[in-house]
C-alpha cells in the first residue's frame, strides 16, 4: 500500500519506521496530551502527577515518540476536582472536535505546523505509570502530591492505588472529589 496518510487515534505504539515511509505525504498522530507536555504513555495521568497543561495535540509523526511538528491543538482545563478518569473523557470528547475542525485542510495537504519546544517537554513511558501503584505509608509526601497521585490514579475499570495494611492485606484507594456547595463555618 502506498497511502496519502497514515492516521492513529489514541494510539498505544509506536508506528515501525518502514511503516511511516509508506505513506507518501505522512504519518499523523491524535494525541490526548497537550504536547510537548506528557509525551508517551497515560497523559491524563501525568497531566495531574506533573501539574502539566492537559489537551489534545494532532501532530505528524515522526522517529520519536511524539516529538513531531505540531498540526492542532486544544488545552483542556484541569481543575482540582478532576481524576485520570475525567481528563481522559473532556480529552475524549473533544478529540473528535478537534479533528473534524481540522481534517479538511490536512486532506487538501494545507496545513501549517508547529515545531515542539523540546526544552519544555515531558516523556513518560508504561514503566514509569507502573510504578506509580503502592503507596508506601512509611513515606513522607506533601498532602498535595498524595492527593494528585490518588487522583491521577483514579480511573476505573483499572486499578487505583494500593497499600499493605498492618495484616498485610492490599488495600486499593480511590478519591472522590467534588465543590462544596455551602461553605463551612
């Protein structure tokens, strides 16, 4: 096959370089992170983790991993109350926004990109999230860090964080985080 494009939504790989010679204009990639933030795997995490921008990027791949010049993007607000969970989903829902916005002049091959400021980037790979499982309660954390972690890590159906109770047993921790509607006095 000789394809104008190759397009990956949300992709979980990375493209074989003889994959991306195949395509005769290019290789593009829509990417739930606001890049050059949280590059590689689970933005919405890192986004938190981070206190990095959180958004969605369409960018041309290239050799690396998402460090290609920048098609479209659109920064999604992160407020305190959100989870990996619901970052995942505003990014979600304006993913396809965002392309539909932008499809028609990469069809017609008249784009303009933007080259990625790599002094400010951020790369994260699945090894880095599999850490991010245990919280060890002989640890000292800022309160805001251990907040952001359980947030960051809420997103069900996949798992949250654990810790090992004084029994040894595993005990997954989750956050539930919402405005108050009155204030306290």
């Amino acid at each position: 096959l000789k394809p104008d494009y190759i397009l990956t939504m949300m992709c979980c790989g990375i493209l074989n370089p003889k994959i991306i010679k195949t395509a005769k204009i290019g290789c593009i990639n829509l990417h739930l992170a606001y890049l050059p933030y949280c590059r590689g795997r689970n933005p919405n995490v890192w986004s938190i983790i981070q206190k990095k921008p959180a958004g969605i990027t369409i960018h041309w791949i290239d050799e690396n991993i998402d460090t290609g010049p920048i098609i479209a993007q659109k920064k999604i607000e992160v407020k305190s109350i959100d989870t990996g969970k619901s970052i995942y989903n505003k990014c979600e829902k304006n993913a396809s926004k965002l392309f539909k916005k932008v499809w028609p002049k990469i069809k017609l091959n008249k784009i303009e990109s933007v080259k990625q400021n790599n002094k400010i980037s951020t790369l994260n790979y699945g090894k880095d999230f599999n850490k991010l499982s245990e919280i060890d309660l002989k640890k000292k954390y800022k309160a805001e860090d251990l907040i952001n972690l359980m947030r960051a890590k809420t997103f069900t159906p996949f798992p949250g964080l654990i810790f090992k109770d004084r029994l040894g047993k595993e005990v997954q921790v989750r956050i539930n985080l919402s405005y108050l509607k009155k204030k306290i006095k």
